[in-house]
C-alpha cells in the first residue's frame, strides 16, 4: 500500500503521512513527525515553499522518475498551477 503526500501530492510514500512516520517525501521533503510537531511547520507552509522554491526533487538518494511532473503532481491534491 502507498500513501499520498498531503504537501506536494506525491502518490508513492511508503507510511502514513498522518503519523509521525519520520518519513520523507523524497518529491518536496517534508518529514512527517519532524517538520510538523517538532518544528511545527504546516502542511500549507511547506507548500507554499516547495512550490517558492520551483517544485525540485528533493531526494538525493531516490532516482526521480523519469516521467515526474511537480505540476502534474499537485492534481492529486487539487493544486492547478
């Protein structure tokens, strides 16, 4: 089963974004149970700044699909840039 990223859409996170997982979406970076309960930085905010920052992807150790679209993306969460 996946998961879908409530900041940026992502749909292939492998937890539970509404737990404190201390996963991290490896499309925009924000980590669940760290950058919103400890940091206290909202879903909204991070959007706000992941999309600032021109939607790149954020994971360092997992290839980028080939065929990811950030715009494309935000669908999923009803995001139309």
């Amino acid at each position: 089963m996946s998961y879908m990223c409530p900041v940026c859409g992502y749909p292939d996170l492998n937890e539970n974004p509404t737990d404190p997982s201390y996963e991290t979406c490896p499309s925009c970076g924000f980590e669940f149970g760290y950058d919103d309960d400890v940091k206290h930085t909202t879903f909204e905010q991070w959007h706000q700044q992941w999309i600032a920052h021109k939607m790149k992807w954020y994971s360092k150790g997992r290839k980028m699909p080939l065929s990811w679209n950030p715009q494309k993306q935000l669908l999923n969460i009803g995001v139309r840039l």
